[in-house]
C-alpha cells in the first residue's frame, strides 16, 4: 500500500487512469497518448529511486519494478454476475502489454514498449531508446518489435547505455544476420563493461547457443523463447509462455 500510494499520483498526473489493482500490479490506461504512458512510466521509476532511498533509510531493502507497455484498441467495462461485479480492460492490446511487462524481468530493464507504442509516439528521438529484440507471443502469428526506454535508469546505468549504443547495435545487427561469432564478441565486450548487463549476457549465451547448434534448422532444440525475426518463419512454434 505504501509502494502504490506513491505510485499513483504519478500515473493521474500524466493523465493515467488506474484501471485496477492486481497484486502488486498497476494496470492503467492513457487515453490521451502514447507519450503520456511513456513519460509517466519514466517518472514512476524515478519516483522508485526516491521511494528506495527512503526505505534504505528504515533499513528496507530496495523495490524493483518492470513495465510494459502496448498501444491499441481495447473494451472497457463491467463484467460478473448478480453477486460480484467489477470494472475490468480487456483485449488482444491488454494482453501484449502483459507479455511486454514479464519480458523486462527476460532482459533485466524496467521499461519495454512495443512498436505500436513507439510508432504512436510523437517524437521519439526526445527519449532515450534502443531496440532489444523481435518476439513472438504464445498464439501469435505475427512477431512484436520491442524498444526499451531508459530515461528512468539510475545516472551509471543510462550513461554505460549510452556509451555501448553503437557496439549493441552493432552486435544485434550481425546476430540478426547468423553471424553468431562476431556478434558474440560484441556482447562479450558489453559484458566486460558491465558484467550485469542482463541483456548482453541473453544474447551471449544465445549466440554460444546457436554456435553450438550450428544451424537453426534443429527445430527440436530450439533454445530461445525469442529468435530473429527472418528465422522465426522456420520454427513450427516459439511461445513467450506464462
């Protein structure tokens, strides 16, 4: 209660509405724009910094919290019965969002947003972001391109992104094209920058992975639950799961 009373001033003030409350989840919608999703994402998380500092004070461990975010049409109302009714959001748009959301805790960062979210965005050279991968949800037949925002980060954290831009680019690039070898030496390199780049050691341990395997022809051993999106017309199934 202490975490979502903070939290939820924030969503109002970049014009959120907290739709409902599951567990220590926050489901909200911004009927406005994208950006106001986008903004009032990055202004939890900073908000999270300063909610951290006061529990490290109470001697309480730090919160970590993951995001996700999707743009698309949705039905909101009342759904139950005579005894027990309750306002609920659902739809194809709630349920990517929802898949986004559990894949920060795949790549290790707080933030994720889909293409959709980030072809809505007004200007999005005025947010920091960086591609991170093609996905492709259970019962899903088309991928979905996923961009992290890191304008939340702590100062290290955004500045270490920054400074790696190009290599990771660089090095998701030539994994994109199988060249498995080359593109692992760049994620090494990001790793040996910051050996808790989550994200980097993803893509290594794929690339070993994939190396290992020779071809991704193999499709009873298929390793990711995320793959490429030129491969991803060769495997019979690749599910994000629950």
């Amino acid at each position: 209660n202490s975490y979502l009373s903070v939290m939820g001033p924030v969503i109002r003030s970049h014009h959120g509405f907290i739709n409902k409350y599951m567990g220590d989840a926050i489901i909200a919608l911004f009927h406005r724009s994208a950006d106001d999703a986008v903004m009032g994402a990055i202004a939890m998380l900073r908000k999270l910094g300063e909610y951290n500092e006061g529990r490290k004070q109470d001697g309480s461990p730090p919160i970590e919290i993951g995001i996700g975010i999707n743009t698309g049409a949705v039905r909101l109302g009342t759904v139950g019965e005579n005894g027990r009714m309750e306002g609920t959001v659902i739809g194809d748009a709630v349920n990517v969002s929802s898949h986004i959301e559990r894949m920060t805790k795949t790549y290790g960062v707080s933030l994720l947003i889909s293409d959709a979210t980030y072809q809505c965005l007004e200007k999005p050279e005025k947010y920091h972001l960086r591609k991170i991968d093609n996905v492709k949800a259970k019962d899903k037949t088309e991928p979905v391109t996923i961009y992290e925002v890191f304008d939340g980060d702590p100062a290290d954290i955004l500045n270490y992104k920054l400074d790696i831009a190009v290599m990771f680019e660089d090095a998701r690039s030539l994994y994109e094209a199988g060249q498995f070898q080359e593109a692992n030496e760049f994620f090494q390199k990001c790793l040996a920058r910051n050996p808790h780049d989550k994200t980097a050691q993803v893509y290594k341990d794929r690339c070993k992975k994939y190396m290992d395997m020779g071809s991704y022809e193999n499709r009873d051993v298929v390793y990711a639950r995320f793959v490429p999106k030129e491969f991803i017309r060769n495997l019979e199934k690749v599910d994000i799961g629950d």
